[in-house]
C-alpha cells in the first residue's frame, strides 16, 4: 500500500508525512513543477514532480495508483477516478470519498461552475481550520489502522 498526495495545495502534508513513516508506508508527493523544492521530505518520501497543467498531477498519481493505496485529494475528479480504480480516497477537511457521496460532490462542483461560467459569483472554500487539521488526522490514523 502507498499514500498518494495531490501536494500542490496540500493543508495536510505535514500530518500525512510522520503518520505514514510510524506506519511504515510509504508516501507519495505529486507536485507541479511550479511548487518545485530542494527540501528533503524524509525516510520513505517520494516526491515526483509534473508540468503545470492542470490535471498533470491528477493523471499522474492515477497512473501510479493501484488498488488499496490511499490517495489524497481535495480534487473531486480524482476522487472519482481512485474510488473507481479502488482506491481509499480522502479529503483533507476529514472526510472520506464514498461511492455514496462522490456523486453529489460532482453535481455540486458542475453546478457552481456553470453558475461562474453566467456570470455568477459563488463562495469559495471556507479556510482550513485547526478543527480540520485534528479530523483529518484523526480520519488518516484510522483509515490506516483500518487498512493494516
């Protein structure tokens, strides 16, 4: 099993990195090259770089995914393509993509884009929080003592 981080944007690398090691799994970074860094991650951190496109990283990480690895996104297309492949995916607000819940979740995203391609203006995401911070770590230890 290997953990998949969609790091660009990533609130949560810092919480996935030293859970991960505990556990002994390795972890993944995909990160463009604009957020390119000479700073080491770690024992048993990868860090693969891709073009600035804008779902370079998502087809890379779902190139490299194979079923059972956890993946983690704040991209609800890419969830949407790792629970098809199998995979455990999780959001970094601390809740996990479900079969259940993925379609609502790209209805909602369809929805407000074409309320901004009208001319319409929709909020944003609410900013991450502590309290976010604590129930994604809590949600990722779980996940990974569930998973072992």
């Amino acid at each position: 099993m290997k953990i998949y981080v969609d790091a660009d944007a990533s609130p949560v690398k810092d919480i996935v990195i030293p859970i991960a090691q505990g556990a002994q799994l390795p972890v993944v970074l995909v990160k463009s090259f604009a957020h390119f860094s000479h700073d080491e991650e770690g024992d048993g951190v990868e860090t693969i770089y891709v073009d600035t496109g804008a779902e370079a990283a998502d087809y890379k990480i779902m190139k490299l995914a194979k079923k059972d690895d956890i993946i983690i996104t704040q991209d609800y297309g890419l969830a949407s393509l790792g629970l098809a492949k199998g995979c455990t995916v999780l959001h970094h607000k601390g809740f996990t993509y479900t079969n259940e819940n993925i379609d609502h979740l790209l209805q909602t995203r369809y929805i407000s884009s074409m309320a901004r391609k009208s001319g319409k203006r929709t909020k944003g995401p609410k900013p991450f929080t502590a309290e976010d911070r604590e129930k994604f770590s809590k949600l990722f230890r779980n996940t990974i003592e569930g998973l072992n």
